[in-house]
C-alpha cells in the first residue's frame, strides 16, 4: 500500500504532473510510519515468535475466549497467562493444553527446544510463577530444566542440584519471603541470573517488596530483577537471552 | 531511708503515737515506688552488671567525658558506644581501651568470660557493627568469638567456619544489603540466632530497612531480629541467653 | 549408597586398580553433599524435634490434610498453623487436638514439658498470637505460662503478674497497636525478651508495622523482634533458648 | 475606612442620591472582608495574646533580628522558636531571655500563671522538644510543671511523679523511639493528654515516625498527637485548654 | 482485703509476735500493687464514668451480645462501637438505642449534657465518623452540637455556621481526602481542634494517611490529631476537655 | 431575603429610626455570608454548569437512585460517576444513557460541543478512566476525540495519531503501569497536557503510585497530574481550559 | 541538507538512472528522523520560545556559564533555573536579571506579556517556589500577578483577593505544609487551577509529599498538580493556557 | 594440604592401619570444603575473569590505594569504582587509567572486545551511571557502544540512533525521572534490555525509586532491572550475556 503511494508519487513526478518541488512536499508528508515503524512492527511480530499474549485476570471468562479464539485464527497460536480451568474449557482448540500450577493454557507452541534455562524456585508455594517461566519459555522454543524448593533453609537441598547449575545457559531464580535464593546461586554460577520475587510470605513481606529490594541489593553483582510474581516476563527475557545468536 | 521511714511508722503505732488506723493510712500513702519499684531499679543495676552506657553520638563531646567519668567514679565500670579517639583521649581513665573498628570505649568489663557467643558478618563494611556487639557482649562477661566476611555470595567461606558454628551457644549475625546470611545459617544450626540488619547498601537497600525485613520474613522459623546497626542490643541479649542459668 | 561409592573407591585403592592419585581425583569428585549436607540435614530433623510444620492458610484443605497425614505416619508428630476445625475433622488423627484460639492442630507433641516460657499479650485480640507462640513452645516440650491481657493502659493489671515476670526463663511479649508492652516488661525483668508485634489495630497501624517499628526501637537494650503476627517462630526461639544446656 | 464607606453610601442613599436598588447594589459589592473578617482577624490576635511568632530556622540570622525587633515594637512582646545564642546576642531586646535548652528566645510573656501543665519527657534527648512546649505556654501565660526523663524502661520513675501527675489539668507528653510513654500516663489519670513524638531514635525510629504512629494507636482512648517535634503548638494547645473558662 | 493484710502485720508488731525488722520485710513484701494500683485502677472507672466500651468489629456477633449484657448487667451502661442491627436486635436491652449512621449502640448515657461540644464534618461521607464523636461525647454527658458538611470547597457554607463556631468550648473537626477544614476552622476560632482524619478518599488518599499528615502540618499552630477515623477517642477526649473543672 | 434585611435598615436610616451610627453598627453586623459568599456559591452553579455530580461508588443503589432523580428535577441535567447498569434500569429518566466502558450516567448534557479534547489510552485496561475523562468534558460541552491503546511500546501506534495529536487544544493521556506515555506525548505537541495515572498493573505498580510519580517526574516540563483513575477531574478541568474564552 | 538528498533521488529516478523500484527502496530506507521528526523538532523550539532552559542545581558553576553562554549566543535569550548570584555575575551577559528570591537567571525573554497568570502563595516560605512560576510564565510571555502570603489559616486575606482571583485566567496555587489553599481557591473561581506542592514543612511534611497527596485528593474537581517544588514546569504550563488561541 | 590429608587416609588404609569403616568414617568427617567449594572459589576467579573489584566509596583513600595495590599486585589487573582523581594519583600503577565521569579507574582490562553492547542514557545527568556500565563491560571484554541523551521526550533522537539498536547484542537502557525510557526501546528492538534506574531528579523520583518502579512494571515484556545507580551491575550482566557461547 505505502509502496504504491510512493510509486504514485515517482511516476507523477517522472512524467512531469508534479514538479520536483511537490514531489518533495509530497514525500515529507508522508506518514512516516509508513514507511518505516509499520515494518518494525512487522518485525517485532515475526521475531518475538509470539502472538499476542492474554492476560486473563480481571478480564471477563467470555471476553477472554473471544480474545483467544480471535488471536488462535489469526496466528496458529496461542498463550493465556492467570487463566482458569473453566475458561480452558470453554476455549475449545485442538491441542490446547491447560497448565494448573501456573494457570496458563497454551496452544501450538514452538516445537522444536534449544538450549538450557534453569528454573529454580525457593518454596513450593513459590512454584506458581515459576511455572509461569517455565511454561512461557518453552512455549517460545527454549529447553526448561525445573529445580524446585531449594530454598537457602536447606542449603544441601540447593547443592544437589549442582550439575544443573552447571549445565544451564541462563537462570531464572524465584524466591519470596526474604528473598536470597538469587545471591547464593549468583556465587555459585557464571551465568546470566533473572530474579524474580514472588509475593509469597506475611507482615513485612509487604506483598513481595522485600523480596524484590533484597534481590536488586545482592552481594553479587549482575543478577536481574524482574516484576513481583512476573513470571512471564522472566520466562520471555530467558528465551531472548538463551537464543542470542 | 525508706526503711527508716517505715521503722517510724511502725514504732509510732507500737508506741501508741499512732492508731492502727492511722497506720494504716500512713502505710498506704507510702510511695509505693518507695517500697518496691526502687528495689526493682536496685535489682536492675545489680543483675545486669552494667552501669548507664553512654550513647556518644549527637552529644557534645565535653558533656560524654563529664557523663563518663561520672559514671566510672560511681561504679567502676565504663562502656561508651558510638564513641571517637578525641573522647578516648580526653577520658584519662587508667585501663580505659578504645576499640577503633566499632567506636567503643571499654574500662574494667567482667573478666572472666563464659559460654560462646559466635558473631558471624556477611561483608567487611559490616564489622563496625558486629564488633560493637563482640565487645558489648564480652564486656558484660561471654566469651566472644568473631567470624568475619562469611557472606552468601560466597558459601563456602561459610562452611569452613563449620566448627565454629558448631560450638557456639548462641549466634549474632550481622548483614546488610539483602540481609540473607542468617536464613543460611538458620539451615546450619539449631541455637538461638539474634539477626542484626545493617544500613550498609544503597538505592532499594533503604537504609536497612530491606536487611530488616528479609530477616523479619526468614524462611527459618526463630530467627530474632534487632533494629538497623543495633549491635549493643544484640550483644546485651546474646549475652543474657548465653548466661542463663 | 554414598557409603557403598565409597567403599568401592577405597577397595580398588587397596586392591591397586585405582592408584592413589587417581584415588584422590575420584574423593574429590565426589558429590560433596553425598558427604556432609545430607547428614547435616538428617542432624537437623533430630535436633529440632520437630517434623516438618504445615502453614495451612492459602492452601487447599485437602492439601492440608494428605501432607499432614503423610507427616503424621512418617513421623508420629504433627503441628499445623492457621487450620481451621473443618480440617481438623477431616483429618482423623488419634490424639491431635484442635487449639481454637490459635487455630493450630497438634498431636503427639514432646509430653516432658521443661523450664518456663512466660507468654504475655497486651489486649484480648492478641491472644490467638499469643497462643500460636504457647502451642508451639508446648509442643516442642517447654513448660508454658501465659498471662494475657496485661496492657500498658493499666500497668497495675502487669504488676499483678510480677511474680510470672520473675519465675520466667524467656518471655515472649505480644502486642498490636502501639506495641508498647515489651519496653515495659523489659524496664523489670533480666531475662531474653521475644517481642511478638500483631497486626491489630486500625488507621496508621499500619498492619502491624507500627508495632514492629515501635518493638524494634524500644528504649530497653536487648529485645528481640518477629514478624508480624508470627506466633509460631517466636515459640521455636523461645524454646531453643529455654533448653539451652 | 470602610466606616467611612459606609457612612457615604448611607448618607446618599438617606439623601436621595441614591435609590434603595442602588444603594443594595453597593452595600451588596463592599469587599465583606473590610466588614467581617478584619475584625474576626483583630480579635485573633487579641484572643490568642501572641503577636506573631519567630520560626528562626532555614532564616539567614540578620533577617530573624529584623523581624523581631519590628514585632517587638508593635506588639510589646516576643516569642522566637528554633533559635540560637548568636541570634539573641544581636537582638538587644531588654527583658529577653534564651532558652539553651529549647532554642527558644522570649520577651514579656504573660507574667501571670494559671491553671497547671505537666509536661512529661521520656527521656533526655526529649527535653529540647519538651522544653519547647514548656517555654510556649509559660509565655502564653500557663503555669508549667515539668517532668523529665521518666521513660517507660523505668516504671518506678513514672510512679514517682504520681502527685504531679493526679495535681496537672492537663499534659503534654513527649518521647521519641517507640513512643510508649502517653500509653502508659493515659492509664493513670484522667484529664486531656497531648502527645509529642520527637525525632530521637535511629534506624526504624523512621525520623520520629514510628513513635508517632505508636501514639495515634495508644491503647487508651482520648490522646491527641502533634507533628513531630512539634514543642511549640502542644504548648499553645495546652495553654487554651488549660486556661478554657 | 489488703486493709485486712496490714492490719494483721501491724497488729503481729504490736504484739511483739513480729520484730520490728520482721514487721519491715513483710511490708516491703506485700505486693505495691494491691496497695496503690488497684487504688488508681478503681479511681479509672470512677473518674472516667464508662463502663468497658466494646469494640464491636472483628468479633463474633454472639460475642459481643454476650460481653455487652455482662457489662450492661454489672455497670448500668452500655456503649458499643462498629456496631449493627443484628447486633442491635439480639441485644434486648431496655432502653438501648441503635444509630444507624455511626453504627453505635448506647444505653443509659450520662443524662444531663453539660457545656458544648462542636463538630464538624467536611463532606457527608465524613459523616460516620463524626456520629461516631457525637454519640460518644453525648453518651458521656457532653452536650453536642453537629454541623455537617461544611467542607472547604465551599468555604461560605463553614462561615454560615460562624455563630456554632463561636459558641463552642471544643471542637472536633472531622476531614477526609485532603483533610483542609481543621486549618480553615483553626484560623477563626481559639477554642482546642480535636482533627479526625477519615479513609474517604481514593487514590494518594491512602487510606486517610493524606488527610492525617495534612493535620499534623496544619499551619494552624496547635490542632492536635487522632488516628483514622477514630471518632470515639475525639469524643472521649473533647469530653474530657468539656468538662475540665 | 438578604436584600429584605438589607432594604429594612436603609429604610429605617432613611426614616430616621435609625441614626446612621446605628445603621453601620447593624450593616456591620450583617452575617458576611449572607452579602457575599451566598451570591459566589450562586456563580459557583452558573458558571461550573454542572449540577452537583453524583459519586455512586460505596453507596446503597437506592440512594444513588433517590438522590440523582432529585437533582435531575432540579436541574434538568445529570451526571452518575462509577454507576452500574442496575442503577441505570432503576433511574426510570427519559434521555438518560448508561456508558458501559467507564460506568456513567448521563442526562442531557451540554448540546452544543466546542473546540477539541484529545483523549490518549496507553493500553487498553486504561479505557475506563479514559472513557470517564470523555463522557464528563463532553457532558460539560466540549468536542472529544479518543484515541485508545497508543502505548509506548509499539510507539508507531502514537505516530499515526500525528494528526489528531496536533488539531487537539488539550490533551488527556491516560495511563498505568509504568505511566510513560505523557512523557513522549509531552515531546510532540505544544498544547496543554493533563496526565491522568491508573491502577492499572501490580506488583511496583503500588495500585498507581507508579504511574502517578513517574508522571510527576516527567522530563518534558509542564505536565500537569490527577489523582489516580481520576478521569472525571480531567474532563472537568480539559474542559475548562477548552473553553477559555 | 535531507531535502538535497530527495531532490537526487527523485532527478536519479526523472532521469533514469535509478529504476522506479530503486528509487523506492532508497526512499524507503532514508532516515525517517530526517524527514519528519527533525521537523517536529524545530517546530518544538519554535512554539515553545525557550531556547533550552539551564537547570544549574548540582552542575558546576563554570559549567553552567560555558552551557549558559553557548545557548545565549544561538538564541539570543536565556533562562537558568536554581542558579545563583556567582553565576550571575560570571556570566557577563548584558541585559540580563537575576531573580534573588527564585534563584533565576533571566535574559531577553518575551517583552510582549498578554492574559492573565495568577500566582498565589500560602505561606512567605513558599514564595522561592511561587516567583520560579511567576519568573518562567513572565519570560515566555504571560503577564503575571503574585498575590502572596494568603495561606488558609487566615481566610480573610484570600478574601481581600478576591478581584484578582477573578480577573485572572489561569491560576497557580504554591503550598507547602498541608497544602489545603487549592481547595479553597478551588470553590471560588471557575478557571484552571494548577496546584504546586512544596517542600516547606518538617516531620509528617515529608518533604512536600504531604502537600502533593493533599492536593490530589482535593474534594475540588479539576485541579491540576505539579511534582513537589516544580515552579517551572507551573510557570510553563501556565504560560501554555494562558495563550491558547 | 587437603590432598595431604587424603593421601595419608588412603595410604593408612591400604597399610592396613585403618579398617575400612574407619577409612570411610574419616573421609565423611572431612571438611567438604576442602574437596568441593574451594575449587568452586577457584573457578569463580577464573570464569570471571575479574579480581575483587573496589568499591572505594565510604572507605579512607589511603585503604583504597593499599586494597588496589595488593590486588593488582596479585592479579595484574584492577577495576575501581566511585574512585577519585586523588586516589588516581596516589596509585602509581603503570597503564591505570582514570574515567573521570564515571569515576572509575581501570588497568590492563580485557584487551580483545567482542560482540557490542549498546548502552543509552536518557539524560545528560545519566550519563555517569551508564559510563559505569561502559567501563566495566569494557573492562571485561565486550564492544561498548555508547549512545547518550536520547530521552523519551525528543522521541526522534532515539529513532536517529536506530542502526545501533539493531546491531546490539545487549542492550543497556539507564534513566532517572520518570525513567520510560526502557519501555520505548523495548518497543523496538527484540534483544535482551537490562534497564537501570538512577537517582537523576527531585520531589516525587524518590532518590530513583519511582524509575524503578517504572521499569519493573514495563508494558514491553522481558526487561530486566538493577538495583537504582548500579552501572557496575548491569556492565557485569550485559557481559555474561554478550559473551554467552
């Protein structure tokens, strides 16, 4: 379309209809976005891999299906974060799956897996939103490796599992309460580590702002942070990171 | 004096001077705190082996020596926090020592020392603060040995200090930044942890109050905590535990 | 099985198919945690005394009843925080027994109760705190004495209790609102104060915080604070430092 | 002035140069202030017995001299808050005398006193606010009792002062740290309390915060609370209680 | 009872079956607070003329009938707070009189009102809590007077009430949202300000942590403030003021 | 009336029953309000052309309904904010129209719409408060224009609303999380910009905190800041300043 | 110098030496900025009238003089804001002012002035802040008129203002403490209303946080607020109004 | 001297000196740590690549010219932040050299640089943190590639700068104030973002707080955030991940 108006203009010019002055006229007010954010966008769709993702809470169920079934014709795929049995239900596409622990439904993700995240959670009520993470980045075609409830109480616990520590290309470390999972992982890889406080814990948890002060003040430089209870979006950034060329 | 008072009263009304009615009314308006409270204070000074402690900081540094000398004169005893080597010098009481790292002036603590108190810090900047509680806790009369820069980032500092972790009757652990180093000590023993945030960090540290709160959430059951830099405090109580009887 | 790997090691040694170097190499590689974690942790359950604890609230309560039951059989114990009587239906353990005001279910705890753990709470809406705090130092095996509704508003209500304040080996001090209690009680007695601030109370308190804040700067040296509301850890400290040897 | 408006208006209208609609209209647009609220402002000043008090802080010196004088001048009387010795040094003002204590410089207050203030310091950091509310209603003309330094870690002190206590009208209570002392005063007599939280503490003292959220969530009901380190305006509000016909 | 003690020790004295040292022991012995306490405490009901006030929210509806018939039974006088119908109509107390706007209970109030009591409310969702004040300071023997919805957006609605304004002895002036209306009340008044902050409000009102802050910087000197929507400790307070002798 | 007392005192001057020293006492006298703010409170309604808007939200259904149809007799004209299609069914007011999306009621607004406000959405959960900001200025009588779901993330969705950006006179930018949008806005138009913050988000989103701060640190200077999901003071006040004659 | 580039492509493509598709794709991939956004750019600077302003606070003074320097030569005006009286007289610029009371440094700005600004303060501490609005709103080109020192705590002074605060048609309103003057101007005038929080006040004022949360829950529709001492970006906005076509 | 002691437990067993139970029994007694985490330390040095870096801000100069010395001494290498001329200069380390806006001072670095990471800073006041980061990816061997002042509000300066966005590996986004400026890059490039936050601005950015909040709660999914002017932080993570094999 931007491509025939341009040639519109080319040709009005070539043969002489606008003077050379009223083609540039014509040229700078074309929208720019046009001509270039237009494509970025394209690209953005193409690259992410990912259709538009739904963020179910707070939405209505039916509106949440209408959007779904909507985004699944378009696009062969699909995601559904803090969703319900019951919309699951409702939503009828072949292949969907439902993933309870996280909440999230998911259809026709990327097959084929590459790499290693390593998802370790603190507590298991610390496992929802890792789960988020986990079923996010495999969904974009990451290999997912969960490591739960090694919390710092039981330091051995996080010991075992030292040869998955080893093996990970990138960490995603969830933790509430206080929040220090992250720091003694950090000192224990060389890998690039995503925090991600969790909003489980009591009194002066204060929802997850503990966690989340405490992670971004670790001892150990260059751990990121994300969101209280973001899953998603640590799951999202791993994936960036573990398939950077 | 008190007695004195009451030894009239009572000979008045054995005398007759005083009907047992007016004796009554006399011993009731007695000022209770005569009686009793005054006792209490007395016991307070005795049982806890400390003279007043001179909290230096915000005071003038003619009226701490004139306080302390006060002090020292009546009971012999001086413990001065938040101190400077000025003060020190102008002190002049023979035996007096100043404690450069924590800002402490000492003069004639119980010698003899019993138990073990462990003081464990997680980083080099937050040893003034557990030296003000090594020295507190030692000069009220416990045996103190201090474990320095054992911080989560690196655990294994942490775990050579096995043995000592092992012997202590109680612990003080001293972090600042996301104060995580008790929850990981919680893991490893099963004697009383005092926590103590410090205001070391900066941004999302807030001045300690994120090391406050992470502690106060420890996924460890029984982990107590003191306020921000309150090293005193902790070795005050650390002490009691580890003197009682 | 750790013993088996290593008896292998040490029989190929000796029999001269490993040689020492290689011997060595192969105790090195050894997974550490096979060594020394895994029996620290077994150290643990046995010096604790206490089987894992479920915290009920936010979880299903058929959850709430399988772990426990499990529990329960691997065990023979059992403690479970902010249960409810439907669970403690459901869950038909011989011998456990629902504590309403706590909400806490217990069964089988230590029967030998020791020393003297001396539970105050400032206001009658404190209590189920309180409480939580009673049952699980009860239930760990220290002898309980709870003196409730003692709040500063009429100091001559905890002056009543003088004698408790003095028999005390620890006392655990529980008030919401301006958290006042603690500071009091610790101008009188020389023994470990655990200050317990709840979340009652309205307006700027805050949840509970301003008593926390309040509790931790407490013009009395040495007083120990929980989270809010936190019933149950202060039970486990006060029952660690009632047993010291 | 406005007299005079006034009378013109009336005077044309009673001469018949203006008509009744006309002369509505004017009286209907005479600025009301000129009427009303000047006076209702005249009469503030008089009731209160305060010319225009000094807040000398954050004011470059020369310029608090300046403005005291010309108040002085009018008024006859003077009342500086936040001030110093220098600043009194330049003022020459016979009569006028420096608080060190408080900061506060006064001349000519009400010489006579009435009724009875207690004011209450919880400790000896406390006092300069104390005495900032002491100077205030003395001046203002309110006999003044203070009592410092009785703390509640020192129930007995409190005790002590049971007949300046049951003797006052009314009492301001100031205390910083965990703000505990209006609480336990609250429960021992019955006349208007005023609390006063003061910046003294560190770490969760917050800046004074905390002691003021303890004091809006005493336990006893009925106590009003002031800004933090607000000496000055307990002073007055204690006066015009005080001194209510 | 204690008479009855003393007594005894007095008389033993005199017989010669205690010697005077013996005679001094068992004084100093007898616990203070059934000497002087138990005095203050009985002299806190009588001064203060309320029976226990129940605080009716956060408790069992059973309950509350329950404690208040006691009360009602033992005093004569009933007044609850946060109350409902429910409560109201299983109650069945004679004389008991349910209001609905403040959600109070009250029976056998002090009858004879004395003095004036003014309070004001800027905006009718204020208005709960002003009742709440009413009804309280009525119900203690104040006579009460309510200007309502008097907020400051529009400031001729306030000055219609200038005559209530200024026949008042004390004044509680009840503000949510931004909590103005105690500093325009303050600037035409001398009388003692008892502020109310309320939870009206949305947004940055947080809670009524706005309106209380904007109190507290009233540039009205001397306006003391209550928590948040605490409607009956104003009325308690300006009661006690009212009725100063 | 007013003017009735008034005319009485000219005319009683005029006869003589008054001295014209008496007439000012009695003009003087005259409750100020009466004169002058009454007749501001009368432009107050003129000029705002709104009558009184009704706050629905924590109201009883049936007052809203009560209150609305009293003012819609009064006024002819009507404004519901945070309503709900029951109260819509029961309001029975021909002309009235329920808007879904921002949940108002409106009847016969301002017919004739003036100049242009443009009003921006960052994402589309922000559409509520925008669609209050929208129904109110258009209700007052201004033209409107939304442009819904411009977020800053895919920034050539703001580009292509170049034109509409540049032909607006004021500018509402609506958005949560974390509140950008009014900061790129700000960089390409000139008019003025009302930057309204929503709850939109969680976690740091601290119910809109987020958004609000950030929009108050704009780097684009002269970005004026609502209240959080305030959308109707925004339309009220792009309203005003359209219409600036 | 982009236009040069055009015409080549466009006389490359008339004359044949670049085919219609070449001549697209170098279209295509010319810098969008150069087209369209340097443009916006230019206009940004050309309707605003501010060369770009210097903010001196925390830059070095000769910084500030070289940066000063340098924007006066481009554009032949200048504005600092938080400057100083060195820099000033370094700066050696010939007609410029500097504006003692806001710290301003001012040159050549718009001579013209037209509308009405009118800039209120409440308190003699907040007039640094009121001139930086009144100093910016002049030097763009509005008339201005302070009416300062009309706080609320003496309503009648507002009163006396009432002429200006009806010819104005824009009105800044600078508080500091609690902030309350918008409301009360709020409900007296029908123009746009900008409201600028100061950082005046102590304890609870936290540091203007008070005064901005007070102002954006004023119970007065339609008030705009600026981040806490932001005269500046009042002054713009302000000046944006005013001269709205 | 751990492999010593191995030695000597294997070679007592094969002697016959030691039975195998008791073999196996010393070798659990062992210090793990010895076997397992100093190898770890080891390779946390290696993989690094980095020695201890210095933190010189809050230390004396001349500790920080000792530290620098002793590690360079050890390493041949040296990494200072918040460092000083003066600490330059009193270093004397042949090829150190001093980054004066960043305040860093670095020696023999990582010659050999890879990949490319793209750091942006909104503001010019920005631009030490992101020098920070620059310096220390540097340092440690990526491609740095600065882009500066390219905040949100001049939106074309950030689209002139596109072919470095779409060349970076990873990009580095650092902003103060309302800090969106993550938000649009996000929107246009699909590799990982760590944004940091500064403490850049006044009033409502809360020391950085507020830009951190902003980016946490990012409408572009998958930004990772440091703690608030931790450049060091995000140079080490951008690293790791640049250099991800």
């Amino acid at each position: 379309m931007d491509t025939v108006k341009l040639k519109k203009i080319l040709q009005s010019h070539q043969s002489g209809a606008l003077s050379i002055d009223q083609a540039l006229d014509s040229l700078k007010n074309l929208p720019y976005e046009d001509l270039s954010f237009a494509k970025i966008d394209h690209h953005r769709h193409i690259r992410q891999g990912i259709p538009e993702v739904v963020f179910a809470r707070g939405k209505e169920k039916g509106d949440v299906v209408t959007i779904a079934q909507a985004i699944f014709k378009k696009s062969g795929k699909l995601l559904i974060t803090r969703a319900s049995q019951e919309i699951y239900k409702k939503l009828k596409i072949t292949g969907a799956k439902f993933h309870r622990l996280s909440g999230m439904i998911e259809a026709h993700g990327e097959p084929k897996k590459t790499g290693q995240v390593l998802i370790l959670s603190a507590g298991t009520s610390d496992i929802p939103v890792a789960e988020e993470a986990a079923v996010t980045a495999s969904f974009l075609g990451s290999r997912v490796v969960p490591v739960y409830d090694v919390g710092v109480a039981g330091i051995h616990r996080l010991m075992s599992a030292r040869k998955a520590l080893q093996s990970a290309r990138v960490l995603i470390v969830v933790a509430g309460m206080e929040g220090a999972l992250p720091s003694v992982v950090g000192g224990l890889v060389d890998k690039p580590i995503i925090a991600v406080p969790t909003s489980v814990g009591y009194g002066t948890s204060l929802g997850g702002l503990t966690a989340l002060f405490a992670m971004l003040n670790s001892c150990v430089p260059g751990i990121a942070v994300m969101n209280i209870d973001n899953g998603f979006g640590a799951g999202c950034l791993a994936h960036r990171i573990n398939t950077l060329r």
